[in-house]
C-alpha cells in the first residue's frame, strides 16, 4: 500500500475484474485511451488471476479513495529498466463521478514519488493525445513538461491524432 494524500494505491486482484471490465467498455472514459479488443468479464477475472505479483518493470496499481475505500481508477509503471532508470507511466480513472476532485493529480504525485524513491528511477515518462487537456492538465500541475510530438500516432472513429510525449526527472515533481 503507497499512500498519498487523498488515495492509496495498492495491488490488483481478481475481485476488482468487475469494475475493470466496466471501466474498459465505458466510451468517455476510453476516448483517449488505447482500448485492446472488446473482452469478457471472465477473461478480465482471468487476466487479474493469472497475472504476476507487481515487479520492478511492471507494477501496477489500483486507486483507492482513503475516505470512502472505493476503487475507482489504476496507475501503471511498466518497462523500467535498473540500467536507464526510465519508466513509462499510464493513468486513468474509470470513475467519472469522482473526476475534477483532484484524485488524479494526487494519485500521479504518489505513484511518481514511489518510481523516484522506492524504485530509484531517474525519469518518468508518457505519452497523451493533443486533445486530451484534462489528462495534459494534471501532468503539468505535477511537474511534466513537453518532450515532442509524435504526429498521427493515435486514430479514434476514423481520425488520426497527435500525441504529446511528456517526462518527469527525478527533482522535478511538485
Ligand atoms: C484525465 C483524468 C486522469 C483526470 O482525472 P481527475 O481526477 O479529474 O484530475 P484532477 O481532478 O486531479 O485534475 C484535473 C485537472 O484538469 C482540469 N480539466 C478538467 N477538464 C478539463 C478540460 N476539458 N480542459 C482543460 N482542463 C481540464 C481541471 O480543472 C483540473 O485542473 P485544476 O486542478 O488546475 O483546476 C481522468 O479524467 C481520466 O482518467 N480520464 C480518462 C482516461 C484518461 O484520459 N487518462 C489519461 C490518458 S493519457
């Protein structure tokens, strides 16, 4: 358990495949967002079970609001390597009646406080659809800042995107 100030972050399990699942088959909260191909509950459930315990290059990390225990969106730090010290960082909050709280600005200085203390990263990085300005909003309220710009590399409804490729080094997290 890693705790912030408004949430804790904690391991996954099979018993939150429900919320998950909802999370993943909701269209606001995937708008901006790599979605894999539609999936069963079971497969879900069965991903949780079957997935290994949290490592140094894959840890990921469920949402938790200290007030009310409930889960309502995951953190991941994923490829981090001892010899570069980089990981890359996703978010998202499937819980929509707890957006604009401040949960994930919260949840994002936990999680990278973790990556630089606990796991000795150097930089912390991510990537973010141009249009997603809530989601580029809470990054640079936490210290991101802009790295390039990788164009037409998302495609949703028929449209390419540009993403925002964004980094955080160790000393910069506010
Ligand atoms: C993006 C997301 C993580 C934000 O979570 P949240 O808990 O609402 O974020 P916070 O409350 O901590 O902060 C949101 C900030 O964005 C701002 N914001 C919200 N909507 C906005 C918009 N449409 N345009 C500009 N800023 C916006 C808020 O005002 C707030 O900033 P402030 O504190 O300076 O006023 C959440 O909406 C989410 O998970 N969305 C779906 C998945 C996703 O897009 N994940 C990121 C993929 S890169």
């Amino acid at each position: 358990m890693v705790l912030g100030e408004l949430v804790k972050l904690r391991a996954m399990g099979p018993a939150d495949a429900a919320a998950l699942w909802r999370w993943n088959h909701d269209p606001d909260v995937m708008r901006w967002m790599d979605d894999n191909h539609p999936s069963t509950l079971e497969h879900v459930e069965k991903w949780l079970a079957d997935r290994p315990r949290n490592t140094y290059g894959d840890l990921l990390l469920g949402v938790e609001v200290s007030s009310d225990g409930r889960l309502i969106g995951l953190v991941a730090l994923r490829d981090a390597e001892p010899e570069t010290g980089i990981a890359e960082l996703d978010i998202y909050l499937g819980e929509k009646d707890y957006w604009r709280k401040g949960y994930a600005t919260d949840a994002m200085r936990t999680v990278c406080r973790y990556g630089f203390d606990a796991m000795r990263l150097h930089k912390i990085s991510l990537t973010v659809v141009t249009e997603n300005l809530a989601a580029q909003q809470v990054y640079k309220k936490v210290g991101f800042v802009e790295e390039g710009r990788l164009r037409q590399s998302f495609r949703r409804d028929g449209k390419w995107y540009d993403q925002f490729t964004m980094g955080l080094l160790e000393g910069e997290l506010r």
